[in-house]
C-alpha cells in the first residue's frame, strides 16, 4: 500500500528490518480517547467492575485529542462517571510503564484504590508519509489495565528513567502558539540512534528491576515489551538470557503503536491464553525524551 503510495519500500524490507506486518489506523473522527475509551470497557469487562469502580485515571498517550484537557479527563466523561482523578502521563514509548509506576505509587500510598491504566495513541496523525524511515513503523490502537489495592502485589517493583540529552533523536517538534503552529509537527527519529541506546538501555533497567525485587531472568515467565522492533525484543531477550520463546510479540500485527504498545500486548497475551494467572511477567519500554523503564508484575 505504501509502495503504492510512492514510498520507496518494499514489504520484504519492512519484514525484516522490523517484524511488522500488518497496522491500523483510525478514521479521521477517532481520536485518542474513543480508542482509550473502548480498551478501558474492555478491561473493566474482563475485571468484572464497573466505571463506578474505579477512583483513578491515568492514560498514558503522546497523542491527545486536545492540548487540554487531559485524555483521561475526556475517558472519563465517555465512561460516563465523574468525580475520580484523571490525568495523562507522557512519556512516548515509554508512556504506559511511566503510568502503571504512577497508578502503582498511589495505590501504595493510599491515594486510589482501583485505578483503570490505559495507553491509547493515535500516532498515524504525526506521520510524514515522505519519510519512509519512519511512515512504515507506526500504527494506532490502545489497551488497558485495571490495578486494584491489593496484600499481595500485583506490580512488584519498578524503575523509571529518563536522559534529556537526545531529545533530538525521537520527536515531534512541533508546537501551537497564537493560534498557528509553530516547528514541524511530523515525527523524527534517528532509527539507528534510537535502536542503539534503545539495545542498551532496556537490558540494563531490566536487571535494575530485577534486582530491585530480589530476582533474577529464571524469575520471569514472559517478557512483555515495547513493540517497536523484533530485533529489539531479540537483542534483549538475548541479553537477559530468555529464550525467544518467552518474549510475547504482537509487532507483526500492530506495528509500533507508542504508549499502547505494552498493555496492547499484554491484552493479546492474556486473551489467547499465552500468559497464565500467577505468572511472573517483565515488562519495559523505551521512547522519545529519551525515556525508558521496566516493571515487573506478578499477574
Ligand atoms: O518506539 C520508540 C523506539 N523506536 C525504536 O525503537 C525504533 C528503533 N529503530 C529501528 O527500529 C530501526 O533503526 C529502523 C527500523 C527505524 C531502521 O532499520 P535499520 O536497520 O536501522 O536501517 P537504517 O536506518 O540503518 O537504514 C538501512 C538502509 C538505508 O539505506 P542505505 O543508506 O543503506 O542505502 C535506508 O535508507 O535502509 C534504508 N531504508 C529503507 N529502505 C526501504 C530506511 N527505511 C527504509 C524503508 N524501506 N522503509
């Protein structure tokens, strides 16, 4: 379709430079929060709990329907409730580990009791369809998950980071101001950059984590990461020792869709009967800021 388009690319190459097949991108009346809204019902469904339940928002997306208010403050007037906290958190790629650390921080604290954690992007509205190094790789969707307090944990631990240094390297650099829009409001990303720090940084903040709660990669049943590259997720997989056979991929169907990627994936997983109750799960991402992060969760 692209090569049709005329973008110089070809499927074999997008195939085997990055694992993706097949994208979806949403008609131009969806926004970020009817995609967030629908994977929150579907969470809430599979959680047995009403809107009503929940006491915290948080969406986590680069990719707002306005610059305010919030996504989740939209989410939660489409899930017909009101009263709860709703915020977004944006942390690119990185966004839904970012988010599910928050959500997880309050809980501990007291400060929520059941909180709905969405990632939800429409990332085919930044693309530049002249740039083929980064027009084929993104893709739009959302998934959710619904934390609850809980004795016994749920998420485990987890490690935040950011490096503001290679800002440049992953960005929408463009900005509003007195009604017009100032800078380039396309995505830009140094492929190779990014794919460099991303190997290195993920490994590490993956043995960050698993130290931080006393375990070691024998721990983890699934690795759930950020989907933006199977050679990523192998180069990880690979330096922390995991065969290619705990790594949950759904790259080849949804492409690289930012925020969403993490909880889209965990949404398959759970749903095809990949990922088992009581199984000990790693995930992490990495993204524009440079952010990057890693959580592990006892599901
Ligand atoms: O979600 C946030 C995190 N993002 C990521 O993790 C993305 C990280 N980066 C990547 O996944 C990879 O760097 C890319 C998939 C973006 C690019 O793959 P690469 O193997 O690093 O390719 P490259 O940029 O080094 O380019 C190799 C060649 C170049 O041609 P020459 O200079 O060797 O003639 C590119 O111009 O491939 C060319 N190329 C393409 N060819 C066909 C770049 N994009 C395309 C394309 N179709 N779409």
């Amino acid at each position: 379709m692209l090569a049709k388009r005329g973008v110089e690319t070809s499927d074999d190459w997008i195939v085997e430079r990055t694992g993706i097949r097949a994208r979806h991108f949403v008609a131009d009346d969806v926004n970020a929060s009817d995609l967030a809204t629908a994977a929150a019902q579907r969470a809430l469904e599979a959680a047995g709990l009403a809107a009503t339940d929940i006491d915290l928002i948080i969406v986590a997306t680069s990719t707002p329907d306005m610059v305010f208010p919030s996504t989740a403050s939209i989410v939660q007037r489409k899930l017909g409730v009101h009263g709860c906290a709703a915020f977004d958190v944006q942390a690119v790629c990185s966004g839904f580990i970012y988010a599910l650390s928050v959500a997880d921080a309050m809980i501990k604290a007291g400060g929520a009791n059941r909180a709905l954690v969405i990632g939800a992007e429409v990332f085919s509205r930044l693309l530049d369809f002249d740039d083929r190094t980064t027009c084929v790789l993104f893709g739009d969707g959302a998934g959710a998950v619904v934390l609850e307090a809980s004795h016994k944990p749920g998420v485990v631990a987890t490690k935040l980071h950011a490096d503001g240094r290679h800002l440049e390297i992953l960005c929408t650099p463009g900005t509003v101001s007195g009604g017009r829009i100032l800078g380039d409001p396309l995505l830009k990303m140094d492929g190779p950059a990014v794919f460099k720090l991303a190997v290195g940084v993920l490994g590490d903040v993956a043995n960050e984590v698993l130290a931080l709660a006393g375990r070691t990669t024998s721990d983890v049943d699934w690795l759930v990461p950020h989907q933006a590259n199977i050679r990523i997720m192998q180069s990880t997989a690979r330096k922390l020792k995991l065969p290619a056979d705990r790594v949950v991929v759904t790259v080849a169907e949804h492409g690289n869709t930012s925020a969403a990627s993490i909880p889209l994936a965990l949404d398959v997983a759970v749903r095809s009967g990949q990922v088992q109750r009581g199984q000990r799960l790693l995930l992490e991402g990495v993204g524009g800021g440079f952010t990057w992060g890693a959580a592990l969760v006892d599901y």
